[in-house]
C-alpha cells in the first residue's frame, strides 16, 4: 500500500536509499524541493524541505514522501504549492512528482497524484495545475488518469510543455468540516480526526496556520480567507483553544454561520502564564469583546465545549465559563489536559459522536 507521509528522521534510511539510487542514475531529480539541499545532512535537509512563506519567487508549499508499506521504502515524492505565482501558473502548476528509477512503470506516479489531489482538497484547493514534458508520455497518462484536461502547450526554454486542470469541486463532499487549530499548531487528535471524518463521507479541510510568534489576527485571516467558501450553514467547524477565539472574530467580521459548532479547550477571557509572553500577547491579539461573543451565539445551530479539569493552560474556571459566555453545552472530559501536543492525547472519539448524534451527514 502507498501513504504519503511527511519526513522525520525515522525516514532517513529510505531517503538516502532513494535519493543515492536516483543519483546513480545521472538523472535530474525530481520534484525540485527534494534536490535543492544535500540531503547527507538530515537535519538541515529537513528543515530546508518546504517553503513556510511567500519569498524569491518562490511561495508555501508542501513536500511528502510516497511510502510502499509494504516494503517500507520510499517510491518517489510530490511537492504541493499552496497557490500559484506567474511562474508557476505557466511552467510548474501546484503538484511536482517524481518516481524512483527503479520502481516506474508500476502505477505509482498515478496513485501518487491521487494522493496528492487528497491534499489539495484538505487546502482548499479547488482547481489544480499540473505540467509536464510532452515528451513525457508516462507522466502525461498519469495525469489525465486523475482527472487532467490539456488547456495548451507552452514552449519553455526549448522544451514544449503540456499545461493540465484538474477540477475538484465536482468531488467535494456536500458537508465541509474545518478543523481549526490554535497557538501551537495542529495536535495529534486533528489528524485522526480527518481519517474518522473522511471514513464517513466528510470533506475534512485542516487550514495550516502561523503558529507562536505567528500568531496574529491579519495573517491567520488571509489564510481563512482562503477557505471561506468551505464555510456556510450546513458547515460543521471544530476549534481548539485560542483558534475559537479567532473564529469568533472571524465570524463576525464576515457574517458567517454553520450548522455545529465544537470548542476544544476554548476560552474567551484574557488570562495570563509567567515567563510566556508571547502566549500572552497572542491571548491580547485575538481578544473578543462582549457584542462579538453575544453575536457568536447565533451564527452557530448548534454549539458545543469540550473541556478538560487537568488543562495545563487554560485556568478551569475560564474553561467552566466558556460555554456559558457563548451557550452552548458544555462537555467535561476527565484527565484529557489542554487537548494539544503536550497532552499526549491522540484520539478524542466524543467529537465523533456528536457529529452522529446530530446526524449532519445524510
């Protein structure tokens, strides 16, 4: 079985593994993201991966390693562009792919793309670019396999290259769930989410935003903004802590409303950690006011807040008041911390079942 995964450092064996086999070869590797650095240093190599912000031309993205499973070697990676600059809109599209020589012509650049275009769903990406050689048969197959129709040929550098769309809108699900995460970045309990949700026939988009120092109401906005129009009335969106703050203000500033609501660990008091500055000043940041919660109440069908009584972060009384500040029911889940990274949790089947108790999905 094929996964895409993300690289760690439990990968390593099958990078060097790859990447010395595609090096023997003469060949160019491809996509570019995984050649630009020497990866014979892992560490530096990791966190050179992928493009975090907008700079020299080149924009965020994304890289994944295809995994065989079965034989537990690395096949080949994609690399997903999160939008398009006008470079990329001629010559490089959102997805670059590319397998190991020695494991071609076996369906994989196929199955790979198709995995790709999961992700491009989870970034709300409704229309994906791919390009690739006309020469290259291979690739252009794959392509039109996963949906690709040729707008045209552009001649680059030489090369004649063949530009494909793939639409996606006709395959999303009728029921969006947006997972929105907080402060430090996405937890553990949101990926298994997504895998539970998508079991039951919901298009699951995890938007990908700033984290610590990042965290600022403007940026985590134009990242939303991108998904906006995942959001209306038949929406379910689930927050977790200092993300329900936002979307609060979020909501209000664009009118919006869906059908549940869920807070995890949420809160909408301004409290404050020693020698956490930076966490305080995020708590200031996307502070809400009293008309913007009371306005909150009715853009939500149905509300409700999940919270634990050993959350290292945010002060139980302020978790206790939360559901009230917003009306929704509150939840009270033993021993299940703050619901984040540090919290260990990986699992938290309650969301589950609320989502089938109110039998959003038909």
């Amino acid at each position: 079985m094929l996964k895409l995964i993300k690289l760690e450092k439990k990968y390593e064996k099958q990078l060097i593994d790859m990447m010395d086999e595609w090096n023997r070869t003469g060949e160019k590797i491809v996509p570019y993201a995984i050649r630009k650095t020497d990866y014979h240093n892992f560490d530096t190599y990791l966190d050179s991966l992928e493009v975090k912000e907008n700079k020299e031309g080149m924009v965020p993205d994304s890289t994944f390693f295809c995994l065989d499973t079965d034989r537990n070697i690395f096949v080949g990676a994609v690399n997903i562009r999160y939008h398009l600059n006008d470079s990329l809109l001629l010559n490089g599209g959102h997805i670059g792919d590319g397998v190991r020589p020695s494991e071609r012509r076996k369906g994989y650049a196929t199955e790979m793309i198709k995995l790709a275009l999961e992700e491009c769903r989870r970034l709300g990406i409704d229309k994906v670019l791919m390009v690739c050689d006309k020469d290259n048969i291979g690739s252009a197959r794959s392509i039109q396999k996963n949906g690709g129709i040729l707008e045209n040929e552009v001649l680059i550098d030489g090369v004649l290259e063949q530009r494909y769309w793939i639409d996606l809108i006709d395959k999303q699900s009728i029921k969006n769930v947006l997972l929105i995460h907080g402060y430090n970045g996405i937890p553990k309990i949101y990926r298994w989410l997504e895998q539970e949700l998508e079991k039951l026939g919901y298009n699951v988009i995890v938007p990908k935003f700033e984290t610590r120092e990042g965290v600022i109401y403007e940026s985590w906005k134009k990242v939303l903004n991108n998904y906006k129009k995942y959001i209306n009335e038949e929406s379910i969106l689930v927050a977790h802590s200092i993300g329900n703050e936002f979307i609060i203000k979020y909501f209000n500033e664009n009118d919006l409303k869906v059908k549940l609501y869920i807070s995890l660990a949420g809160f909408s008091e301004y409290f404050e950690w020693e020698e956490k500055e930076d966490l305080n000043r995020a708590c200031k940041e996307f502070l809400v006011t009293e008309s913007e919660l009371k306005n909150f109440r009715n853009r939500c069908t149905k509300k409700y807040s999940i919270y634990s009584d050993n959350d290292h972060i945010v002060p139980f009384n302020i978790l206790q008041k939360y559901p009230k500040d917003i009306d929704a029911i509150p939840i009270l889940i033993e021993n299940i911390g703050h619901m984040g990274k540090k919290s260990g949790l990986e699992e938290i089947p309650k969301v589950i079942e609320i989502i089938k108790e109110n039998d959003l999905y038909d």
